[in-house]
C-alpha cells in the first residue's frame, strides 16, 4: 500500500514510517523540514523507500502543493495518517489561557487534518481498499472529560466529530475513517515517563490499516488495538 504519514520525522509518525517501510508499503512521510529529517528517515537501507514530502499542515498552499507533488508521482494512495499534533496550554487555568496558544492547536490537530483531507481525498477516491487515519487521543473524549486542557483536549474533541462527519461523506467509497488513541507513548509530546512504546502503537495502526483488526461497524473512535474508545 501507499501511504501519506504527517508530522513523520519524529515520535509516533517516526515509528509509523519506520514500521510502514519494514512491512513493505510505500511511506511518503510529511515533514516540515526536509534537512533535519532526511538524518532520521533515511538512515538505513530499508527506510530509502520512504519518499519525503515537504508539509506542513498549517498551510493551505503547502497541503495542496504536496497533493500535487503525490499526484504527479504515484497517482494514488491507500491510506492518509493524520498523525502531525502539538500539545500547548497544559495545566493553564482558564484566567491565564494564552488564546493564541489555543488557536494554534486548533491549526495544526484540528483544521491540519482537514486541510490534508481536503486536498488527498481524490488521491485516496481511486484506490479500492483504503483509509484515513486521524490520531486523536483519550484526552477528546467528552465522556472522560478531565480538567486543565482546555486547548489539546477541545481540539482533539473537534477532530473526533471530524472523524465522524467524515466517515458519513465516505461510506459507499470503501473507505474507513477512524480516530485512533495511541495510549500514552514515550515521545517529546508524551514525555520519559510513558509506559507505551511508540514502535508497539504503529504496529497497532498498521495492523488496522491492513485489515487484521476486527473492529465493529459502528465505532469510528478506537484504541490502536481496535478497542472502543468512549467518544
Ligand atoms: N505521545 C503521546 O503520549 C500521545 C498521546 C495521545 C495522543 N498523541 C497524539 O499522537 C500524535 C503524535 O504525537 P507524538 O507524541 O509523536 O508528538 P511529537 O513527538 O511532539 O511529534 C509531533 C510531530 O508533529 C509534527 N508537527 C507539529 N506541527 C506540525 C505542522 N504544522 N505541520 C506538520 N507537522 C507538524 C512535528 O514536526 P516538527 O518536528 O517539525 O515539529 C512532529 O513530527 C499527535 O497527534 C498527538 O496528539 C500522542
């Protein structure tokens, strides 16, 4: 398969570039910046079949131009990993929430996957089998809502009710849409005191992506095992 990982130079879309090239597929990983990944991705023989793609999610132009440069080189792709995320505003309480912050997150873990959607669907339309990954996080969840994270939590809340609105458009194109919970995992975002890995959570993702999940028809809101996740 043929898939488009955001956000892939380091933690979690690292591991899932590294663990998608192992498997066999085709990685275009998104990236921010070419140089500083070029050391992390393509530093052993089997992850030079990853193609790096310059993206960021924040930009319209550059989403869209990425869109063309996948077109123009592979026609198609079976799969979109939403996977590029930041983490601001923590432990803020709502008198010294910086509102800038805030939209900030909302740019890159909410409208981010919007905008690559918007302009990868067609790619994703003439494949057969495929799907759209968003990685979304327990912290979205209103049925486990906790205090503090008024911005990640909002914005991941947000992308679910993407996730949902999304699977509606595509249902009849054989395309599975998921939000998918990585567990907490060891990466700059998650922080050294983890107990997940980031290698297990892309075994997970891929394992969905190709199918060896048994996942239910009506949850659009899983863990990277599959499970159900309260939305
Ligand atoms: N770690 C956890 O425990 C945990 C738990 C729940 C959910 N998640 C979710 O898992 C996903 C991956 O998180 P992570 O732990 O791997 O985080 P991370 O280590 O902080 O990595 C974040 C990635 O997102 C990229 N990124 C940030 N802004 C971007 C933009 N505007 N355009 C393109 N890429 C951008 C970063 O690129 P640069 O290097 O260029 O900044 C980096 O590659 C996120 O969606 C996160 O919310 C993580």
């Amino acid at each position: 398969m043929r898939i488009l990982i955001t956000g892939a130079n380091r933690g979690l879309g690292l591991a899932l570039s590294k663990i998608g090239a192992e498997r066999g597929h085709q990685i275009i990983s998104g990236v921010r910046d070419l140089q500083k990944s070029e050391e992390s991705l393509t530093h052993s023989e089997i992850y030079k079949s990853i193609s790096l793609l310059p993206l960021d999610v924040t930009d319209e132009e550059s989403v869209s131009s990425a869109a063309n440069t996948v077109k123009e080189n592979f026609g198609t792709i079976d799969a979109i990993i939403n996977n590029a995320g930041v983490l601001l505003e923590r432990d803020k309480q709502i008198e010294e929430l910086d509102l800038d912050q805030v939209k900030v997150t909302f740019d890159v873990n909410f409208f981010g996957p919007i905008r690559v959607v918007k302009h990868f669907l067609p790619l994703l339309m003439m494949g057969d089998r495929s799907s759209i990954i968003n990685i979304s996080s327990e912290a979205g969840s209103m049925a486990n809502a906790y205090g503090g994270d008024y911005a990640y939590a909002s914005s991941k809340t947000a992308l679910n009710m993407f996730t949902l609105q999304l699977s509606q458009y595509v249902k009849n194109n054989n395309i599975n849409v998921y939000s998918v919970h990585p567990g907490w995992i060891k990466t700059d975002m998650g922080g050294e005191r983890a107990p997940g890995n980031p290698i297990d959570t892309a075994k997970g993702i891929f394992d969905i992506i190709e199918g060896k999940q048994e996942i239910s028809d009506d949850n659009v809101f899983i863990t990277y095992e599959g499970q159900p996740m309260p939305l």
